[in-house]
C-alpha cells in the first residue's frame, strides 16, 4: 500500500504545482483554440488512444520498488517513479519548450519541498529528459524520482497457551 499512497500524494502535489501553467490542446477543424492546464493520471491514461487525444498530461508510474537493508544493515525501502510530460504545439519549439517548463516547475518544487505527505523523502538522483524524437505537433519528456518510503514492520503476534 505504501507506494500507493506515495502515487497519490504525488499526483496531488504535481497538480497543485502546475495547475497555472497554460498549455495548448490539440482542436478539430473549425474549432476554436483551446488552452488548460495538464491532466495528471496515474500509472496509465484511461485508453490507448489517449496517448495524443488527452494531450497535455501528465503520468505519473511507479516503475520499480525495492526492499532491502542499506550499508548500516538498517531496513530500506525505495519506489522509483517516472513522470512523463506530453504537450501539443503545431509550433515544434513551442511544444518543446512547454515539456520543458513543466519539468522545470516539477524539478524545482520537489528538489525545495525533498518531503512529501512527511512520509516520503526524494532521493538522488533527480534524472530528466525531453525526447529528442520528432513526434510532432506532440512534445513528450520524462522524469525519474527515486524515493524512499516508509518499511513495512514485521507485526509479531503472541501465542498464549
């Protein structure tokens, strides 16, 4: 359960922190523009259509975790998650650059805050990319976040006779 809840603190706190950055959305013929902040989703968007008609999101995935004891021999958990950004812009240095600003934002706030929901505490390293790839009018970009996440104690149960 606890990654769960890291997902869900970390949705939360990414759409709080880019909720004023505007982005283009792609419109039919004959439709007029449109602008709105990023969707966030977590793990996957709702269809695999999704991947260009949602545009712009956000996606949030847990890629891996991790349970273990660390050089002290100290239990250790860890969860790695990779944020993806995907913008819309016919306009390829417009598209770019908005992946860029919203990982930037991202970067910026979590590198401030390190604690989220005081339970999960961002690690080094902090990795970012933006797609070098022409997918154009759609701009992708991705984060990776390493964290650490509270153990789970073993619960001991007392056998009275």
């Amino acid at each position: 359960m606890t990654p769960i809840i890291l997902l869900d603190n970390l949705a939360e706190f990414v759409k709080a922190k880019t909720a004023d950055i505007i982005l283009q959305v792609r419109v039919q013929p004959g439709e007029e523009g449109k602008e709105r902040a990023a969707e966030v989703h977590k793990m996957r968007l709702p269809k695999k259509e999704d991947s260009t008609q949602r545009i712009p999101y956000i996606l949030l995935q847990i890629i891996t975790g991790k349970d273990g004891k660390n050089e002290r021999n100290q239990p250790e958990s860890t969860c790695q998650i990779r944020i993806v950004v995907a913008t819309y812009a016919e306009d390829q240095s417009v598209g770019s650059y908005d992946v860029l600003n919203v990982i930037m934002r991202l970067r910026t706030e979590l590198e401030r805050n390190r604690i989220l929901a005081e339970q999960f505490t961002l690690q080094d390293p902090l990795e970012y990319l933006i797609y070098p790839d022409d997918y154009a009018p759609y701009h992708f970009g991705e984060m990776m976040t390493n964290w650490s996440i509270p153990e789970i104690k073993q619960e001991v149960e007392e056998i009275w006779q």
